[in-house]
DNA sequence: CTGTATCCTCCAAGATACTG
DNA sequence: CAGTATCTTGGAGGATACAG
C-alpha cells in the first residue's frame, strides 16, 4: 500500500514542475545531442536533422541559448562562419540525454507493440 | 575537431528521433512519479497535480494507456473505484524520469539566471 | 552560408458545465 | 467518484520565399 502522495510533490516553484518544458521542444535533444563531440556550423546541424526546417532549428538554437544551454560563435573572416557549442550547463545535461535515447532505444518496440495491442480498447 | 555528424545519427526509423515525443505530454513525466510507489485513484493523482483539469488528467492517462505504460483497473464493490498503475514497460522509465528530475533540481537555478541574463540579448 | 519573414495548420491544454 | 462534452486560445512546427 503507498503513502499518501505529498500534495506540495509538485509545488509550482519546485523544479521537477518545470522539468518537462524544456523537452518540450522537439528539436532540443537531438540538438544537444549532435553538439556532444564539439561546435557544429548551422548547416551541419541541418544534415543528422534532415526533416528539421531552418526556421524551426533557428528557434530551437534560439531557446537553448537563451537558457544557457548553448553559446553561439561568430567567427571573423571573409565567409561567414557561425558556430554553436555546448555552455558546461549544456553539456551537463549530455547524461540525463543519452539516457533518454537509451530507454528509447531499449523499449520503443515495445511501446509500438502495446500501441497497436491498444487500438480500438482505448480512446485516442 | 569533432568528426563529421553521421547523417543517419537519427534516422527516421530510429527510436532517438521519436523520443522526445513521450514527454511532449506535459503531464506524463509527473503521473508516472505519482504511480511510483503503488497504484493510485483518479482522484489521489490530482492531489500533487493541483493545476491539472481533470480533462487534461483525463488525456494523459489516455495517451500513457495507449503506450503500454500505464494500466487503468476498476475495482468492483458498492462504490466506484478506478485505480492506476504503471507497466514493467512504465517501470522501466522511472530511472530515468528520476535522472531528469534531479537534473531539473540540481541546474534550474543556472537555467533561470541564464534566461535571465539573456534577456535583451537572445530575440524571444 | 545563416538565417528572417510570412502564412498556415494542428494539437495541447485550460475553462466550464454536465453525467452515471 | 470518475470522468465526458464543448469551446476556446496559444503556441509549436512546417512550407515557402526572400535577404545580407
């Protein structure tokens, strides 16, 4: 028998509540992700994420900058040349990531399978 | 340097470039916490989840249903009673739940500053 | 090359009221 | 108690075209 459940488990200001928002965004962990090994130029990102519009990963890069997740750099020279890294924040967040990918990786079938077991006994 | 970024580092067909979509629910991440410890009434869920409607409550549970990772059991007896419980297939993401949860705790302080700091500098 | 500017569609999520 | 029904709003994200 459980414990009756802490009504302040998820206190508005408690960190856990906001824990979501930043996976909200789509793009944010494959981002991060190809970011690991070191600064990538815009165009690179655009190659693992082929499906990503430009203007959907510039507003990506553009919330996880704001958030400290990732600095942008530009480079001086005749072209122009923009790269984008992982702050130490950012690359904190690489484990809790790859864990993530690694569930996925693990169960995404069986997700799949009880998707499809369920269809028609549970409403969409 | 890093090395070139695999264009196929996430495939359509692979399980990382559809991970993100589980906790594109905003609610999910905190119900399987709530199921932690034991199966848990509709209403118990709401207790922690203060600012859950009970249509949004209504959708998660749906959705995590459909995904194998949360099962719904009505209880016989005089009265209605509805409990909720998670899978193996649900247990299996409490490690990492748990993982983005401390994370949250540990860096939200860092991510707010950084927002902060950002502010005027990084275009909303 | 690195974006911006528009426009559009879809769906998450809340508010509110109601039901067996 | 455990939801459903309906309506509404906001924002995510894609398409396309264009700019410095």
């Amino acid at each position: 028998m459980p414990t009756p459940l802490d009504p302040d488990m998820f206190d508005p200001v408690c960190p856990s509540t906001l824990m979501p928002l930043r996976f909200a965004d789509k793009w944010a962990g494959m981002v991060i992700r190809c970011l690991e090994q070191g600064p990538r130029r815009f165009s690179e990102l655009r190659v693992p994420l082929r499906s990503v519009s430009a203007q959907s990963l510039t507003t990506s890069l553009r919330h996880l900058r704001r958030d400290g997740i990732v600095v942008r750099t530009e480079r001086p020279g005749p072209e122009r040349h923009v790269e984008y890294a992982l702050t130490p924040l950012g690359q904190s967040m690489l484990p809790v990531i790859e864990a993530l990918c690694a569930w996925s990786a693990d169960h995404w079938d069986e997700l799949l399978d009880a998707r499809e077991a369920s269809a028609g006994q549970v409403r969409t």
